[in-house]
C-alpha cells in the first residue's frame, strides 16, 4: 500500500490515538513507510488546543522511529496552520526541528474554522469557497515553510452542502494561480483521501484539481489519509492511486529530511 504521509495521533489536540497505534496500523497495511504529522496551528481560538507539544513531540517520534526501524520508515512531520501573521513563528519552527516533511494547510480564516458554521455566516456557499482560496493563494505566495499544501479545498468538506455545488471551473482563475505557484516554488500538493471518510465521494483538492496541477506541470502529489484514528489509515488509498494515474501521474513522492524521492503509484 502507498506511503501514508498525513497521519495524526494524541498529540494533535483533535485526536486521542496513541501513535503506536497508528504505527501498528500501518504495519499490518504493509507500508513502508509512514510520516507523523501532528497539528500545530499557533494563535488561533478554538475549543481544541492545536499548538503541539514540541519538546515532548519529537523525541517521542524519535523513540518510535528507532523501536520500530525492522518494521517501516517512520518519518517525522508537522501539519502547520499558514497564517500571514505569524511567518517568522512558523519560519522559526520548521529551522528549530529536524522535520522530515512539513505539510501546510488553512484551517483558520480570518480566526474561523469552516469546521464551524460561523465561518459560513453572512455569505453564500460559494462566496465562502472563493474566500477561502484566495486567502490560501496569499500564504502560498508569502509563505516557505512547508513541503506540500495540504487539503487544498478543505473548506469544501464542511460547507452547507459540502460539495454538491462545487466545480473547480467557477474557482479556476485562484486555483490556478495557487497551483502555479507551488509548481515555480517546488512544493507538492497533497492529494488527501480524508475527503473520502468526509462524504464527498473524492479526495481533497478534487480530481479535477489534482490533473490540473499534473497539466500545468506539477510533479510532487504527496498522499495522504488525514487520519485520526487506526481505521482511517490508507483509507482510500486505492482510489487515490487510480484517479492519481488518471490525471497522468505514474510516481508520487515521499520526503525524508525535505528531500522529495519519487515512488512508483
Ligand atoms: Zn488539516
Ligand atoms: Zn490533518
């Protein structure tokens, strides 16, 4: 089975997995390879507390990754939330840890959540997905802390009719402009099957998404389940190697010490 390469465990404030059981999860799929990306989403309000533990988080890791050594490659990541107001923190975090792979996602808008319906409130569906990207086109352009973007159409899994309505068309003048700029600054995009588990019946970003930044030149697709608990590891992970392959992609790529190496779908 494909390398998972977005996984969460205890230490994200949103999951209550220890990450051994992740680890055996992704043993018993035969992977590998795996990456451990906890949440670290600095200065947001939220019910959750999503700053990671990082003098507890790597050493842990570091422990796992020699325990487990005979097993499969554990790799050490992050999923941090972009914010243009905290570039140096978010600079400083990805230099201070000797991360394997730095996944960047929005999750806070404006400090909202679209996990939250307030998000929503006061604009239409659609005007609430063009918002969301155009803020995300302003961190990848600001921004080059991370390795991938992740979930780049997150905001779709929680919209008021998910995405029922969705078409990449009505977004494309953004979209493309985000794709564009991940391909002339080297950074993957994440194909993420939690859409799958969410209900949307495809990963996130789309698959139409997905071909686009494949035809604009694209060549780094990380692959990830997003998962919070064992039963989600690899979820999907067959769908998303085929709609991969059918966008024209024959490799997607793993990270060790930020460096990209290709494996074959
Ligand atoms: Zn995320
Ligand atoms: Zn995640």
């Amino acid at each position: 089975m494909l390398c998972d390469f977005h996984l969460h465990t205890s230490f994200s404030g949103d999951s209550d997995t220890p990450p051994v059981r992740q680890i055996e999860q992704a043993v018993r799929l035969g992977m590998a390879c795996i990456c451990i990306t906890d949440h670290h989403d600095m200065d947001v309000r939220s019910a959750c507390d999503f700053n990671l533990a990082l003098p507890d988080y790597f050493p842990a890791m570091e422990e796992l990754r020699d325990r487990y050594r005979k097993n499969l490659k554990v790799e050490i990541g992050i999923e941090l939330g972009l914010q243009n107001h905290i570039i140096p923190e978010l600079n400083q975090v990805a230099l201070e840890y000797p991360f394997d792979f730095i996944i960047g996602s929005c999750h806070f808008i404006d400090g909202l959540d679209p996990y939250y319906p307030e998000y929503f409130e006061g604009r239409t569906e659609s005007e609430s997905y063009r918002h969301f990207f155009e803020v995300t086109l302003k961190r990848v352009q600001n921004m080059d802390c991370f390795d991938a973007l992740g979930h780049l159409d997150y905001v779709v899994r929680y919209g008021p009719n998910k995405n029922q309505a969705y078409h990449y068309k009505d977004y494309q003048d953004v979209i493309d402009l985000i794709l564009k700029t991940l391909i002339h600054k080297g950074k993957a995009l994440e194909c993420n099957t939690g859409g799958f588990h969410y209900g949307l019946g495809h990963p996130n970003p789309c698959e139409e998404i997905l071909c686009r930044y494949r035809e604009l030149g694209g060549e780094l697709i990380t692959v990830g389940s997003d998962a919070h608990s064992p039963e989600y590891v690899g979820y999907a992970f067959d769908s998303a190697a085929l709609l991969l392959k059918k966008c024209g992609f024959s490799y997607y790529t793993v990270y060790h010490k930020r460096i990209p190496r290709f494996l074959p779908l």
